[in-house]
C-alpha cells in the first residue's frame, strides 16, 4: 500500500467514525425522547393507549429509573 493509498484509507475512516458518532448523538437524543414520553405516559396513568404486550415492553424500559 503506498502512502497516498494509506492516507486516502484513513480520511475514508475518519469520515466514517465521524458519520457513526453523530448517528450514535442522535439515537442517543432519540432515546432519551422516547424515554421521556414513557415516563410521562406513566405518570399520567395512560398505559391503556397501549397493547398489553407494547405496555410491558414501555414498563420494562424504564425500570430502574424510579
């Protein structure tokens, strides 16, 4: 591999470690959103605007974060 190769290779990875991180940031804000909106669902008493089976999965999510 010559450094020209070389160097293309790690301005490639670079962009792509970049790319990554802010997908990671905004799943991340995503996550906390969506969070949130199940804890004020809860709150609010409203787990009967979801299937049994989305309401478990919703309680799950956040337990441990009482």
């Amino acid at each position: 591999m010559t450094n020209q190769e070389l160097w293309e290779t790690i301005k490639a990875l670079r962009a792509r470690i970049m790319g990554l991180e802010r997908e990671n940031r905004e799943l991340k804000e995503q996550n906390k959103r969506h969070r949130e909106a199940l804890k004020l669902i809860r709150e609010q008493g409203s787990w009967g605007l979801f299937t049994d089976k989305y309401a478990k999965i919703a309680h799950e999510a956040l337990e441990g974060e009482e």
